[in-house]
C-alpha cells in the first residue's frame, strides 16, 4: 500500500512538471530575487533615513522644549503687563473721563494698520 502511494506520488509530481514551463519558473524566480533586491535596497534607505531623522530630532528638540519655555514665559509676561495697563488707563478714565478719545476721534488720529484684521 504504502509504495503504491509513493508511485502514485511520483505520478503525479511527473505530471506537474509538466505542465509548468521551467523557463517560465526561472523567469519568476529572477523576477522575485529582483524585487527582493529593490525591498532591501529601499528598506536601507529608509533606515538611514530614520537614523538621520532621530539624530536631528536630538539636536533640535533641547531648543524646541527651552524656546516653548520661553515663549510660555513671556506671554505670562505680557498677560500681566496688558492687564496692568487695562488697570491704569481705568483709573486715569475714571479721574480724567475725556483722557482717551471716543471712537470717532480716535480713528482720525491714529492711523497704523490693525495687526490683527487680515487684509
């Protein structure tokens, strides 16, 4: 029994040799050992890229966190500086009520740009 299987085995594989062409298995074969080429290729240059991009990271990120420090700082800095200045100019509208221009004549006398209205 058991070597009419392995016959049969040897039958069959017989027959699929056959019907595959062997040029036609060579050609698959330089065609797979290509792209696997091109996949190695690409994968060292994606290492190096990441390697370069993680140096750069560490040499820029102490300046980004010490400059995010910074900027927090001084907006803390100019939160406290506006608010004093709300603080006096109502007191000085309260002593002195025609101090600051009304609407109409301060557009006639200052004429800079507004920052913050997009043009």
């Amino acid at each position: 029994m058991e070597e009419s299987m392995r016959e049969a085995s040897k039958e069959v594989s017989r027959e699929f040799k056959t019907l595959v062409n062997s040029n036609d298995l060579d050609s698959l074969k330089q065609l797979q050992y290509l792209i696997l080429g091109r996949l190695q290729d690409s994968n060292a240059v994606l290492t190096h890229f990441n390697e370069y991009s993680e140096n750069c990271f560490a040499e820029v990120s102490g300046n980004f966190s010490r400059n995010t420090r910074l900027l927090r700082s001084m907006k803390s800095d100019l939160e406290y500086i506006f608010q004093k200045l709300r603080s006096v100019k109502a007191k000085i509208l309260a002593t002195y009520p025609d101090a600051f221009p009304d609407e109409s004549t301060r557009e006639a006398l200052d004429q800079r740009p507004d920052l913050e209205m997009p043009q």
